[in-house]
C-alpha cells in the first residue's frame, strides 16, 4: 500500500495571496530576500529551501526586480495568470502609495544629517539581513549539482571581483555565469550516466 503525498501548503484563495504579497513588500522595504525566504519557506511552508533557491535563482536572471517575478511565478503556480497578476498586485499596490508619501515626507528633510544618518544605518541593517539569509539558505547547497566547495570558491570569486577589484557586476555574470552553468551542466551529465 503507498502513501499518499502529502498535501502542500500554499495559498488559500486569491485573497490570501494578495494580503500575503502586500505584508511581504511591507516587511521587506528595500531589500526583501531575508523576509521573503523566511515568510515563504519559514512561516507559511509554501515552498522548501530548495524550491525556494531555485525559484529565486530563475527569477534573478529574469528582467525586472526579483521580489516581482517570484511573486508572478509562486502566483501563477497556484491560480495561473490570475495568481500571477494578484500577486503582483500585492507586492506593488500598498508599498507604492507608502513610497509616494515617504517622498513627499523627505523633500523637506533631505539635506537633515539625522535623516541621512537614519538612511545609512538601514542600509547596514539591509546588508546583515542579506548575509543571514544567505547563510539560512546554505543548507540548500546539499543538493546543488556543483557541490558547495564549487558554490563558495564562485561566492569568493564573485565577492572579490565585485567588492574588492569594484569590477562591472555585468562583466562578472558574463565571465562566471556562463563557466559556473557548463560546470554545472557537466556535473548534471555525470550524475546521469553514474
């Protein structure tokens, strides 16, 4: 007798999928990967690390913000073109408006060295929720086909050219994209004829 798989969490209606995209962008202002993966892997189950990883990796490559092209593709799994474009409402509608009136507040304060100080900190803040969420998401390398040796000599590499050597992020993803996707496809043919 087999077991039946068991069911997945995701969104209950379109409703749901609205309110949860808006409360993502809401969390996230300027940088919402950390609050991302922990409300959609962490919190409401809707996708594993591993999903997760490779959902975000597809939707970093594809134009656009990355945040905005998940939501289109975690929307458009459960309720097709519908999903997609109420999940997209949910990550652009509120934030938006919040984004106009916060302009509006800091054209009177932009030359305030507390406002400018205030904005400096966020940005630490910003840079140590992204390092966190990288780290939670080093698990997920277990099952990469490169192997985490490969992933963090290519994370080395990529942190030197692009912090330390200030070279182009375009130049970068040109040179080691395309080396890290044949390596990448070569350890996949490995496995398949193993």
């Amino acid at each position: 007798m087999s077991e039946t798989p068991e069911l997945r969490p995701g969104p209950r209606s379109k409703t749901d999928l609205f309110i949860s995209f808006t409360l993502l962008a809401l969390q996230g202002f300027g940088g919402v990967l950390s609050v991302v993966q922990r409300e959609l892997v962490e919190k409401k189950k809707w996708l594993t690390t591993e999903e997760f990883v490779e959902d975000w990796a597809v939707a970093q490559i594809l134009p656009g913000p990355n945040v905005l092209n998940l939501s289109l593709m975690i929307g458009g799994r459960h309720f097709g073109l519908q999903g997609a474009l109420v999940a997209l409402a949910g990550i652009l509608c509120v934030p938006s408006l919040l984004i106009l009136v916060i302009a509006v507040l800091y054209a009177g304060i932009e030359h305030n060295v507390a406002a400018q100080g205030a904005l400096r900190g966020m940005g630490a803040v910003c840079v140590g929720l992204i390092l966190a969420t990288g780290l939670k998401m080093t698990p997920a390398l277990k099952s990469n086909p490169m192997g985490r040796t490969t992933c963090a000599i290519l994370g080395v590499i990529t942190f030197i050219a692009v912090a330390l050597l200030r070279v182009p992020l375009a130049w970068v993803l040109l040179t080691l994209g395309p080396l890290a996707s044949v390596w990448a496809w070569r350890q996949l043919k490995q496995r398949g004829a193993a």
